[in-house]
C-alpha cells in the first residue's frame, strides 16, 4: 500500500476514533461505510469475517477492529497506522477530560448531552446489528439467522454471558459444518 493510501487510511481511522461516541460497534459500522462503502478496499463479507475475528479476539473490538482491518489493507505497517489511529484519539481526550473532570462531571449540560448520546448509540447498535445479519437474510441462509436470533435471546433475555453464548454457537457452527459434509 503506498503512503498516500496509509495517509487516508490514517485520516479516517483517526476520525472515526475521535467522534466515535459509544463504543467498539458503533465504529464497527462506521469502518464498514468507509473502507467497504466509500473506499471499496474490503468487500462485505470480508468485512464480517474482520469483525468476527476483531469481535472474538481479547479486548476492545474498536482496537481489534483496527488491527485486522489495518492487517488486511497493508500488513504489519497498516496495523501500526490503524492502531496509533485509533488510539491516539481518546488518548487525547481522556488526558484532556482528566484535567477538568470535576467541573467536566458535575455539569448539567455535559450530563444531558451524555444522556442524549446513550439513545442515538442504541440506534447506531441496532443498525451495526441489521448491518450484520442482512447479508444473511439475502441469502436465505437460515442456520445463520437461527444462531444470530438463539445468542441474540440468550443474552438479552436470559442474560447467559457472551463466552459461553460464543462458545455455543462455535460447537453449534462447527456441527452444522460437519452435517453439511456429511450430507454430500
């Protein structure tokens, strides 16, 4: 990858990470609009196989997500200038808030417009989430779309913790895999 495409992948790395507000799945979407959508450098389902991996991985999805994502693009150099990327940000604006916390956390206004935040993050979510299972739904591929609705409900209903839902539907997958070579 030459150095003007480093230099973008840079830019928007350290964009995405600077007004990303809500966590790892939101900038998960904004990484597909970018790199899938507006730069066409990843396709969608290589995408869903980097943020599978990002997402199964130790630590923040937002961080892994750059990894891998820098790691497809340009190699060990494209993980170093996706992870400085994505970090640098809120590096800069903890170190910032760490000054001022006090007057920063008993502010009205700085209170409200948290809690305002909190609701368009929910919407950004649930859109990573449509994002996600849409190519699914497309293809009609139903054993996906059962697992997706089984570890959806078991977390959100019965509140089973996302490892060992992970590591069901690993066995569920794998099983499935085997049943389907099996069959032929």
């Amino acid at each position: 990858m030459d150095t003007k495409k480093l230099w973008k992948m840079f830019t928007s790395m350290f964009y995405l990470s600077a007004c990303t507000f809500g966590g790892g799945y939101v900038i998960v979407s904004l990484i597909r609009d970018v790199f899938v959508k507006k730069y066409h450098w990843i396709d969608d389902d290589e995408m869903l196989d980097l943020v599978a991996i990002a997402q199964s991985s130790p630590g923040a999805i937002a961080v892994n997500g750059a990894i891998v994502v820098g790691y497809k693009l340009a190699g060990i150099l494209g993980v170093i200038v996706a992870l400085l990327a994505t970090i640098l940000p809120p590096f800069m604006i903890l170190s910032l808030v760490s000054l001022v916390y006090d007057a920063f956390i008993a502010n009205l206004w700085i209170r409200w417009l948290l809690e305002g935040m909190q609701a368009g993050v929910v919407a950004i979510i649930l859109s990573v989430c449509l994002d996600m299972a849409m190519p699914y739904c497309k293809q009609k591929d139903r054993i996906s779309i059962l697992f997706f609705a089984i570890a959806l409900c078991a977390n959100s209903i019965f509140n089973i913790p996302v490892v060992v839902i992970i590591l069901c539907v690993i066995c569920m997958a794998c099983i499935e895999v085997i049943w389907q070579r099996y069959k032929r």
